[in-house]
C-alpha cells in the first residue's frame, strides 16, 4: 500500500543545511511524530511536505505521484500551526467552513459539514460562538476542525499543542490521537516534546543536525537507541564509557558487566541504560559498588545518584522498592545484561 515517500530531501539556506538527505517512507494511517531540538530541521522538513518550502533536492511521492512542485493549495493537505492562525472576525462554525466556502460548496453542505466535525472535536453546539470566547483547548479543537474540513489526503500539524498548559496538553494528546485512529489519516506532527511523541506516533522520527538519527517506533526509539544522541534525547539515560576485556566481554569502572559483550571488533563503545533498570543492591552484592550522593523522592518514583568511580549514575525505583541508604553510603549497582544497548557512537 502506497503512502507518502521522501526520497533524500535537503534544504539549504544559504551556506546553511536544515535539511540533509532526509530518506522517508509513511504509510498510509500512519501517525508520525518529527522530534528534535530546535533547529534540527523537522519544521523545515513539515513545510516541504506541506508544499511551503521548496527543496533544495530529492523529491516527495505521495501515492506514486511525484508532488515535489506540486502548489500548496493543490495538495490537499489539513494543517494546524502552532499559533492556530483562527480567523477572530469570524463564528467559530464560519472558521471551519472556511475552506469549503471559498470551493464553492453550497450553504446547506458546509452546515452540514460544521455540524459533523463540531461533534467530531466534542464541540457540538458551538458553531455561532465567536472565537474569541472560546478556551485554549476550544481554540485547538476549532482549528483541528477546520483543517480536517476538506477531508485532507494528509493531516500536517507544527507544535500545534506548546501553547496549552501541561494537563489540558495531556488531555489533548490523547484526543488527537484518538481522532486520528478514528479517521485513518495519515498525520504528521511537528514536536520537541518527547512525552508527547510517546504518546501519540506510531513512528518516532528522531532528528539532529538535519538529518534522520532514527525512525522507529515508540518503544524501540526508547529500547533500542541507535545512538547516543537517540539515547541521551529520548527520556533519561546513564550513558556509560565501555571497553572490551580480554574475552570479549564489557567492562566498566575495572568489572566485568555480566553476560555482555562488545561487537566483533569494537575495543570501546558507550552503554545506555535506563535510570527503572538499575538494580541497587547491598554493598558487594552488585558487580559494582558505589556511593549514594543524592536521593530525590518524586512521590511515584525515587531517584538515586550513585558515583561509581568518577561517574554519576542515575537509578529510579518505586517508594516501596526505596534503597535504604542516605547521601554518603555505599550501595551496590548491577547492570542486567538484557537493559543494556551498546552504541558504537
């Protein structure tokens, strides 16, 4: 099945690269997720999907058509910009029957359509409300609404939810999300939020620098980093020097890491971990023993920081699973084999 295809798109301004060989493939009913810094190059690569931006080389496909000079409004894509860009003259049904009022489609047609998406984004009854009086959240739902009018082949959405505070941003997570497994449509969200990315995208497209560092899903991005930038970015890591012992296997601060070996090869390399797969035992009962220098209790989660020579390691465990220790004991680490990812760079 057809979706769309980037094949190694680049934008350059000037001596700048923002984008750099972008190679893609989202097939259709796909939720996608761009995450990055800023200036990575996701906002650049969304308006040249969108057909706002021209690259500079390589081509879009979407369903085997080559749409690479195809004009913005020939596309008939949806989008929703981070500052909603709602009309404030107009009705809140007026704004999502915009785009079909300026196609020529009859009166009793757009009404009909307002009143579908009003229900679609739980805002029915609000169509004569002007803008203005509506929430942060109505504001969000409206402008989703209107893009989705036209019945877009893609839905095309930058930071659409960095203006809301964080509970109604969760909320609105999960309803776009929702909405999109509702409708089928292939959407692209624009985001530095790696919770939201999370949450949302069947495909995490992790960028730096311009460039694809990984695209995968939620759980292998978290899992499986493909690099350090991927591990460090994604959540929170302990990102650990390695080396190769005699045998093969890894070692870290002079012991043997248990049941991990480096790749053919590698004589160093760095080690992610997850804070949650640290195992804090007595002292000596670890294959590594340090010293707690700070704990911070969260409510849900302890974290503990333990130097291990010369390095701050981070461990995360539940209240109940709380290690008995204050700031200046010592404590023992493990590092299970399985939680660890060995990555080249």
């Amino acid at each position: 099945m057809s979706g769309l295809t980037l094949e190694a798109v680049s934008k350059q301004f000037g001596d700048l690269t923002a984008v750099d060989d972008v190679t893609l493939s989202v097939p259709h009913g796909t939720f996608v997720c761009l995450l990055g810094p800023s200036g990575c190059g996701k906002t650049t690569l969304l308006r040249m999907i969108a057909g706002l931006e021209d690259p500079s080389g390589g081509r879009l496909v979407l369903d085997n058509s080559d749409i690479t000079a195809v004009p913005t409004h020939k596309r008939d894509f949806g989008m929703v910009f981070q500052s909603l860009a709602l009309f404030p003259h107009l009705s809140v049904g007026e704004n999502i029957a915009y785009a079909l009022r300026i196609r020529g489609t009859p009166k009793a047609d757009q009404a009909k359509r307002v009143e579908e998406l009003l229900e679609l984004v739980h805002l029915p009854g609000h169509a004569d409300r002007p803008v203005s009086k509506l929430s942060g959240g109505q504001r969000q739902r409206v402008a989703i609404a209107r893009a989705l009018a036209v019945s877009p082949r893609l839905f095309l959405l930058d930071e659409p939810l960095s203006a809301l505070d964080a509970k109604l941003r969760e909320a609105m997570q999960v309803e776009l999300r929702q909405l999109q497994q509702k409708l089928g449509i292939t959407t692209i969200v624009v985001t530095h939020d790696q919770r939201e990315a999370m949450t949302m995208a069947d495909l995490v497209v992790v960028m730096g620098e311009g460039r694809i560092r990984q695209a995968a899903p939620p759980v292998e991005i978290y899992r499986k980093p493909a690099d350090s930038f991927v591990a460090d970015f994604i959540g929170s890591t302990n990102l650990l020097e390695i080396a190769r012992d005699g045998s093969g296997g890894a070692i870290f601060a002079g012991k043997a890491i248990p049941g991990l070996a480096l790749p053919s090869g590698l004589d160093r390399a760095r080690l992610s971990i997850r804070p949650e797969d640290v195992q804090l035992t007595a002292p000596g009962n670890g294959s590594l023993t340090g010293r707690v220098t700070f704990l911070r209790d969260l409510g849900g989660t302890v974290e503990t920081f333990i130097k291990v020579a010369g390095t701050t390691l981070t461990a995360v465990s539940t209240p109940r699973e709380r290690p008995d220790v204050t700031a200046g004991d010592d404590i023992g680490v493990a590092l299970p084999a399985e939680a660890c990812v060995v990555l080249k760079e």
